[in-house]
C-alpha cells in the first residue's frame, strides 16, 4: 500500500465520506484507514487541541497510537458486568467486521475508593482520528459510529474532525521546572507506622504482603508539557509501556510502566510476575553485582513468588493451560532493575476480557495478598485516593487486548503535578530501605522534571 502525506491522506478520508453519504454500512460502527507517512506521534498528538487524547506505545519498541476525539466515550462510574461487556463488544468491538477497533482507556485500583472526577472508575474511548504505527508502517484510522437516525450527524462530526486537525509541531521544550514545594502522602512518620503495622506477626499471618504507596505533590516553577515528559520518559527507558490520557483540558495522567497486566492474542494470554527491586549500578561490575544479589535476596524473592502463585491461582479456572518460569530473570529499567517471571495461559472458549480483568487486577505486586484484607488496610489507612494509579491501562478489541499496570505515573493538573510510587511490604521489610525505594522509583522522572 502507497504511503501518503498526512494532508493527502486526510483529503482522502473526506473523499471517503463523501461516498458514505449516498451508502451507509451495515454494521454500526466503520473505520476508514489509509496508510500514511506518519510524523512523530506524540509530537502530533501534543499540537492537537481535540479531546479525549490517548498515546500508547508496547513495551520495547512496540506498536505506538496516537488518537484523538471519540466516535464513543464510555464514563463508567463502575466496572461493567460481564453482560454488559459482551454487549459493548457487540455494539462497537465486532469480529466480524473485520475493522480491528479498539477501546482504549483504564479502570482505577480500587472500585470502593472515590474516582478521580475526570477519569471515573473506568473509562474507554472508541478514538474520532487514530494514528497507529508498527516498526515502518504507518496508518490514520477515521471512525464513525452511529445509527441510521443519526447518521448524517455523525459524517458531520467526522468532517469537522478532520476539519479541526492541527499541524503537527515540535514538542514544547523541557525547561526546569524547580520543585517549590512538595507534600508527601503519607510523610515518613506515618510511613514507619504503616510498615511497623504490616510487619508485626500477628498482622502478617493472616496477610503476608500489602503494598504501601505514597503520593507526592509538586509545586513547580513551571509546570512541563505532560507529553514532552512522556517523551523523555520513554527515551531514558525503552523497555517499559508508556501511555497517556487527557480527558479534559489541563488533566494529563501518564505512566511509563515496566508491568504488563496481561496481552491477549485469541485465546492465547502472557502476563507476568514483575515484584522485587533494586537499584542499577554505576559500572557494569557493580550492576551485575547488585542483580545477582536481587536473585539470591529472600525477602525480594518471596515477594516474588507470592505473586507468581496468585497470578497462576487466579487464571487455572479460566484456561486450559497455564505455564510458569520456574526461576525469575532480571528486568533492568533506568535507575532499578526488577525480579521477572514469564506466565503464559491457554484461555477456555468464552472467557473474555471482564473475566481477565477481575481476576488478575490489582495484582499482588500492587495491592497485596491476600487481596481482600491487603486492599481493606489501604484503603483505610494510606491515606489518599489512588485513582488510576497502580490500576490497569491499555485497550480492548475482539481478537486482541492489552493492558499494562499503570505504576511509575504522574498525574498533571492546572497547578501541580503529582507523582506516585510503591513498595511491597512483607515480614521482613525495613521502613527506611522501602521509603528509599519509593525515592529511587522517582529518581527518573524527578530528574526530566528538573530539566536534567
């Protein structure tokens, strides 16, 4: 297929509507698409001005999205029932038009929490304009989706989409953005009591691991391009998801993540144990030497495994098959490097992606196990509303879904940005090395906010 200019392909794609005037498809939703030499992603996606606004790229160089506007923007005040799943398949998702349209979107940690006000307990897209990349090749997907009734409405609204199209620009530059003031939820003497609480026999006996997290406001001197910073993000770790949302003007969350909750091709499922962190070294000596010694640490490697236990627990009622690496690898990031296991899954006809979401999300490596009574105490005595932190971010389709736990994130507001980490708390786990941990998971981000 010739690639176009993005200008002639968008020509093309009002040509296209022209013709659907005089022949509507059958199906409820079309999505048009022409292959296209597609300018830098997320450099077209900060020039736009059309909201919703969804960037998505797979870890290690995968497939990259840059969409914007909805055909259909689904606000959910709770995570629908596996019915009502099945019927928004039905309506925008179907297999059998062949069109590969996807939701894209999240659900948050905690359903029993208050939602954040722009992102609800979860909320999916069906993109207006989606620019899709894998390695070379490129394409701008323009979607409709309505009713014979409205119909003429809705070529309107695809009109005046690519109407509203802006020309794509060089990101806004990362200047400094001095932090003037910050806050700490919860602060480090609260902290040391929530570990002390979690550690104590009597407490983990019955719950063995709860995973504490910590929210940091930032005043700042200037406040950054959330998608400059996404960017700089990305380039300092390649390996991780990254992905971003801005439902409404001046609410950005974004999130360079190095957890897959799981990919699903088919029936065929991969997720993963990723729990367990130590720092990087400063030669490659050194960075071996801490790595080895992450695999042969006992709390590290504990931690590890209770997740592997209950991700395998959690997906044997609902797959044929489920395999496991028996021994974890490293994943190595920019300032940390993780303990890894690789879980593989033969799911059984009929489970669908509502099924998978409730039984792996949060994750142990988020929230703790067992889940309940892990998820009780933060909810009670964290201290703040997580959100979309730690939650599960990615996109819905048909044949192939994928979502990414959204940890390292930062949620930008009109006047500050806010930033969160996490660290698993077991029998053994010592205040001061977890609240180090939770300073070395923001080193990275920390240091592009700064300008460094």
């Amino acid at each position: 297929m010739t690639e176009l200019s993005l200008t002639a392909a968008v020509e093309r794609l009002r040509l296209r509507l022209d013709q659907l005037q005089l022949h509507r498809p059958a199906f409820r939703c079309l999505q048009l698409s022409e292959a296209v030499d597609a300018p830098p992603l997320i450099a077209w996606l900060a020039a736009q001005q059309q909201l919703p606004k969804v960037y998505w790229r797979g870890r290690r160089d995968g497939e990259e999205i840059a969409a914007i506007g909805a055909a259909q923007d689904l606000y959910l005040p709770q995570m629908p029932s596996t019915e009502r799943l099945d019927r928004l398949y039905g309506d925008f998702l179907r297999a059998d038009n062949h069109e590969d349209l996807r939701l894209y979107g999240g659900i948050a940690f905690d359903p029993k929490q208050p939602a954040w006000p722009e992102f609800g307990q979860a909320r999916f897209v069906l993109p207006r304009i989606e620019l899709r990349r894998q390695q070379q090749e490129a394409e701008i997907r323009l979607t409709l989706c309505g009713n014979a009734e409205d119909w003429e409405a809705e070529l309107a609204q695809a009109r005046q989409a690519l109407d509203d199209l802006d020309r794509v620009a060089p990101l806004p530059p990362l200047g400094p953005a001095h932090v003037l003031q910050r806050a700490d939820t919860p602060q480090w003497p609260r902290w040391q009591d929530l570990v002390q609480q979690v550690t104590h026999p009597s407490f983990a006996e019955d719950t063995p691991k709860v995973v504490l997290a910590r929210e940091s406001k930032l005043q700042t001197s200037a406040l950054p391009n959330p998608w400059t910073v996404l960017h700089a993000w990305q380039l300092l770790n390649p390996g991780s998801y990254q992905y971003g949302f801005q439902f409404a003007p001046g609410h950005t969350f974004i999130s360079c993540s190095p957890e897959r909750l799981y990919h699903r091709l088919g029936r065929e499922l991969s997720t993963e144990a990723l729990a367990g962190t130590t720092t990087r070294g400063f030669s490659e000596a050194e960075d071996q030497a801490l790595a080895n010694a992450l695999l042969n640490d006992g709390k590290n490697s504990h931690e590890n495994q209770l997740v592997r236990e209950h991700i395998e627990q959690q997906l044997t009622p609902l797959s044929e098959y489920v395999g496991v690496e028996e021994s974890p690898t490293i994943l190595k990031l920019n300032h940390i490097q993780h303990l890894h296991r690789g879980i593989r899954a033969e799911l059984k006809a009929g489970v669908n992606d509502l099924q998978l979401l409730q039984a792996l999300h949060p994750t142990p490596a988020v929230g703790g196990l067992p889940r309940d009574p892990a998820m009780s105490f933060i909810r009670q005595r964290e201290g703040f509303e997580r959100g979309w932190y730690a939650g599960a971010c990615g996109y819905l389709g048909s044949h192939e879904s994928e979502f990414s736990v959204a940890i390292r994130s930062a949620r930008f507001a009109p006047d500050h940005v806010t930033l969160y980490a996490g660290a698993g708390i077991v029998s053994d786990s010592d205040a001061e090395a977890e609240w180090q941990e939770l300073n070395n998971k923001l080193t990275t981000v920390l240091g592009i906010l700064n300008g460094l």
